[in-house]
C-alpha cells in the first residue's frame, strides 16, 4: 500500500482505500475531503481540497484534481489525468488517461470519453479529449480521442463528438455538427 496523507476535516469510508499499489509518490488529499465505501484512489494522486466522491469510484495513478471536485457514483478515472477546480463528473462517467479537463466543466451521467482511436488495431499511442473551462458535456455523450471540446461550449446529451467544438457553441447529434449557443445556454459554468 502507497502511503496516504491527507488535510484537515476529511472522511474516508470504511470500505474505501486511498493509497492503493505500490508507487514512488503517496496519494495527497486536500481539505475536507469525502471518500465514499467502495471507493478506490490509488497511489501518486494529488487532490485539492473538498473532494466529494460517490460510492464504487476508481480513481488511478497520475491523476491531479484541483479544489472543490465532485466525483460520481461508480465513475472512473483512468490516471494521467489532470482535472481542474469547481469540476462536476456525474454517475458512471468514464475518462480515460491522457485527458485533460479545466476548471467550472460538468460532465453528465454515463458520458464517455475515449482516448485510442483505432482499439487494439493499430498503436498509434492515446490521447485522450481535452474539455476547456466551463464547458458542459451532457448525459450519455460520447468524445472520441484528441478532440477539445472549447471554453463554455455545450455538448448536448446523447451527441458523438468527432471533431473539434469550438468556444461558444453547441455540440448536437451523431455525429455532432456544431450551432450556435442558445440564450440560456450561455455563458460559463457556475459550479463553486
């Protein structure tokens, strides 16, 4: 077991293990923290203060979360991941290594990023999406490796993202073609 240090005022589970596998770095939680039963944070990951995490989550090696991240139910984290502050991952969200999220994101329900374009075929190496800051992703929303998804955009629930979403804009279909943000869609996110 990694070793596990952690800040003032935080909640770890019976049932959940931080610190898990053998690694260089220990795993370091900020601040009033919560760690749900069921929960698993391997070692060599660095949070901020005021993690939240629902029950069943895997967070892996390499991951780095800044402040005030809400990690949902049966969500996983695939490591070499870097996660902004004030950021929102649903139920049974799925990010794969080599992504990168910024700051005020939502992800929704069982949305599913991918970073290996062609699986097992070809090695063409992994990268992962990259979802500026206060964008939205919705429910059931899929994005296909290496794209951005651009600052307060909106990718609507049920959409495969294909190619880039500009700043501003609205992500829509299968495969998504990109319109013009609503009225009540803009602006950024508001999650701290």
């Amino acid at each position: 077991m990694s070793e596990f240090v952690s800040g003032a005022d935080c909640t770890v589970d019976e049932g959940a293990t931080v610190g898990y596998g053998e690694f260089d770095e220990p795993t370091r939680v900020g601040d009033g923290a919560t760690i749900r039963a069921g929960s698993i944070v391997y070692g060599d990951v660095t949070i901020g203060d005021e993690l939240t995490t629902g029950h069943d989550v895997l967070i892996r090696e390499g991951t780095t979360m800044g402040d005030d991240v809400l990690v949902g139910t049966k969500t996983v984290i695939d490591g070499q991941t870097t996660i902004g502050s004030h950021v929102s991952l649903q139920t049974n969200v799925y990010i794969p290594t080599e992504t990168t999220i910024g700051d005020n994101v939502f992800i929704g329900p069982s949305a599913a990023l991918t970073n290996d374009e062609y699986p097992i075929r070809t090695d063409t190496g992994l990268e992962g999406p990259t979802i500026e800051d206060g964008a939205s992703v919705g429910a059931n929303a899929t994005l296909l490796p290496g794209v951005t998804v651009g600052e307060n955009a909106f990718v609507a629930a049920g959409a495969v993202v294909t190619e880039d979403v500009p700043p501003d804009t609205l992500a829509v279909g299968t495969p998504a073609t990109v319109q013009t943000l609503p009225k009540p869609l803009e602006g950024a996110n508001q999650i701290a």
